[in-house]
C-alpha cells in the first residue's frame, strides 16, 4: 500500500514537471504594450465669435470688442 502511494506521487511530480517544460515559454496573462506618443497639430478653423460670423475669415484676426 506504501509503495502505491509513493508511486502515485512521484508519477504525478514528474506530470507536473513535464507540463511546466511545456508551457515554459506561454505566459498566462498577455503582456500589455503603450503605444508611441504622437504629436499631431490639429488645424482649428474659427467660423463665429460671440455669434458674429468671420467673413472672410483671416488667419491671425479676430473682432475683438474694448469696453470701458
């Protein structure tokens, strides 16, 4: 009865050492990777101030109204 007992256990440390051999190089979890930053300017266009249209709209003007 022993010697089945002892059987059993090292049959199931040899299984287990054969399985981790084998999965040695699959991780369990994915690894997670960032992306690259990237720096892209984002052309505006401004079409109306307080309301008031911009025509014609010129680059570097705007309305600008100076109460006292």
């Amino acid at each position: 009865m022993k010697t089945d007992l002892y059987t059993k256990s090292i049959l199931t440390v040899i299984a287990a050492c054969l399985l981790s051999i084998v999965f040695r190089g699959t991780p369990l979890i994915s690894t997670a990777h960032a992306q690259e930053p990237t720096i892209v300017p984002t052309a505006v266009n401004i079409v109306q101030v307080a309301g008031n249209n911009i025509n014609p709209p010129r680059i570097g003007e705007l309305p600008v109204t100076i109460e006292k």
